[in-house]
C-alpha cells in the first residue's frame, strides 16, 4: 500500500471518529502543517467559534514521530492512527502539541 493511500484511509478514518464524537470537521485547501479543523457546532448557544487545528499521522502499524516544525502551531493536536490496512485493528491516539 503506498504512502498516499495509507494518509488516504487514515484521515478518512479519523474523520469518522471525529464526526461520530459529535464534532465537524473543516479541510483546508493547503497542507502546511494542518491538515484538518475540528470544531463544535454549537448555533444554539452564543459562543464565539473555536477550531481546533489537527496534524494527523497514519501508519501500517505503531509509528511515533514529532517534529519541530509543528512548535509554530501553539493549539495543534497530533493524531496518530496506526494500522490503517486493519479496519478492526486501527487505534488513534491524540497528542496536544
């Protein structure tokens, strides 16, 4: 499986798990550093928009890595989901930046 299908199925994958959390989620048109915007709907409560910037890392099996580069995101979360060729054996781990 190359590279861009296992990003492909990861991030389709913590998208879900995001969505089913009850959140939604933004993707932006670049990747330069983030690669999706998890929010809260809240249009029935008067609070002001808050998203939550998210890098996210997917793997065949358990792989950690963090980078300098991701330090000018002071808000950024770190997903990690690992074995994405495995729908039954995929964990995602969230790290905050």
């Amino acid at each position: 499986m190359d590279t861009q299908l296992v990003e492909i199925i990861g991030r389709q994958r913590l998208i879900s798990e995001l969505l089913t959390a009850g959140l939604e989620i933004a993707l932006p048109i670049r990747d330069r550093g983030v690669d999706l915007i998890a929010y809260a709907d809240l249009r029935d409560q008067v609070v002001c928009f808050t998203g939550c910037p998210v890098q996210m890392k997917a793997a065949l099996r358990a792989s950690f890595s963090i980078d300098r580069k991701y330090a000018r995101f002071p808000s950024l979360l770190i997903a990690y989901v690992w074995h994405v060729s495995e729908p039954g054996d995929t964990e995602i781990y969230v790290f905050a930046n």
